[in-house]
C-alpha cells in the first residue's frame, strides 16, 4: 500500500495477510507495531486459529484517529518509564494495550471512518485526591489498574487518559514514584531491614525494589540510608 501517513494513522491487518510498506518522510517517523492474540479479537477464544479470527475482523487502511495517536504517544512513554526502571513486565498498562485499542476500533461501525472521541478532561482534583489517598493506604498490596478505575467511576482507558491529562504522566509510574516515595521515607525515617521496606512499599522481593531504587536515585538502599 502506498498511502500517505500522517501522525495518528492506523492500520489493521488480519492474520495471515502479506503486507509491504513504503515508507518516504524527510522528518523521523515513529512506527509502533501491536501483534494481538487471536484470542482477544470478536468472535475469538482461546482455541480460535489465526485463520478464524482474521475472518471476524475487518481491515482498515491508513485510518486518521486522533485517538490512537494519543493512545501511543500515552504507550511510548509508559514504554520509556518501564525501560528506566526494568518494570516493563509490570506495567498494567501495558498488558492493556491489546484489548483497550480493539474496545476502540471495534466502537467504529464503518471501517473507513473510526469515530473519533471526545477529548478526555483531566480527572478532578477530587478524584485524584481520592486515588492518592487509596495509594498510600495501599502501598503493600498489588495495586490493580482495575481498582483505581473503579474509583473515578470510569473505564480503565477512559481513566489512564483522564489520569495522564491530569499528571503529565502513567498511573503505573506514578505507583512506581509513590511506592519509591515512601521507600525513602522508611530507609531515612526508621529501622526496618531492607526486605521489610521492600514489602512495606509493595514490591515483589528486596533485589527489585534495590535495582528500582538504584535506577531512580543513583545508590543503593543502604547506601542511601547511610547518608
């Protein structure tokens, strides 16, 4: 296909379809590839083959939606947080990203007109409120996307967008920080041993909450509580 791509086009190819693509731009292009299972495509189930799914889903060609070009910008800097601080397998976001863009593509009717939504407005100052106060209760726990959705009353794509107008930033970075936060506080503030801090702030053992803690401030825990 030979079609002109302007920032936020989408494309959607079914299984098992040969594609080439030209690309021809004097300015660097940002090209973000998603491979979706079977699985989660209409009409698809966890036994369903790539022929079977690809014949439920129609495709779509160089599509404009603002949407998804908000959505990936969203996506690449969550990509980039997770990649600084070794959490790319953790993010909630991420295992998202497959179904919340098809909820998307699916709400279109018409394959060549993706209805566009309305801007997001950033998440109250009440709301957020409360969602911080619902994480800082809850540092120790798991902490799902789901939950803090649930919270604001709002689906989990409709609130990350509402959440990052809001903060500049992911819910899963801003757990990340918060739960960094609070590591500080305990290291400088009281006598608990390193693996207990790691609990206390939610993270999986004491060496990944000391390889995140290194990747954000430089040292070590205990060299931190050193100082």
């Amino acid at each position: 296909h030979r079609v002109h791509h302007s920032a936020g086009t989408v494309t959607f190819v079914p299984a098992g379809h040969s594609v080439k693509w030209f690309m021809d731009s004097p300015r660097e292009m940002v090209h973000v590839h998603l491979y979706v299972p079977p699985q989660l495509l209409p009409g698809g189930s966890a036994g369903a083959t790539r022929d079977d799914a690809s014949n439920e889903t129609p495709g779509l060609i160089g599509v404009t939606d603002p949407w998804i070009s908000h959505y990936m910008n969203l996506l690449l800097s969550e990509v980039a947080s997770c990649a600084r601080t070794g959490t790319l397998g953790d993010s909630c976001f991420l295992r998202q990203t497959g179904p919340m863009v098809l909820r998307h593509l699916s709400a279109s009717s018409a394959p060549r007109s993706v209805r566009h939504r309305p801007r997001i407005s950033p998440l109250r100052s009440a709301l957020l409120a409360r969602i911080e106060q619902f994480v800082g209760e809850h540092l120790a726990a798991d902490i799902p996307l789901e939950a803090l959705a649930a919270i604001a009353s709002m689906s989990v794509d409709h609130f990350v967008r509402a959440f990052h107008q809001a903060t500049g930033t992911t819910p899963h970075h801003y757990l990340v920080e918060r739960r960094l936060e609070h590591g500080c506080t305990l290291l400088r503030d009281s006598s608990l041993p390193i693996a207990d801090v790691a609990k206390a702030c939610g993270f999986a053992s004491p060496a990944h909450f000391s390889a995140m803690f290194h990747r954000r401030h430089g040292l070590s825990p205990s060299w931190y509580r050193r100082l």
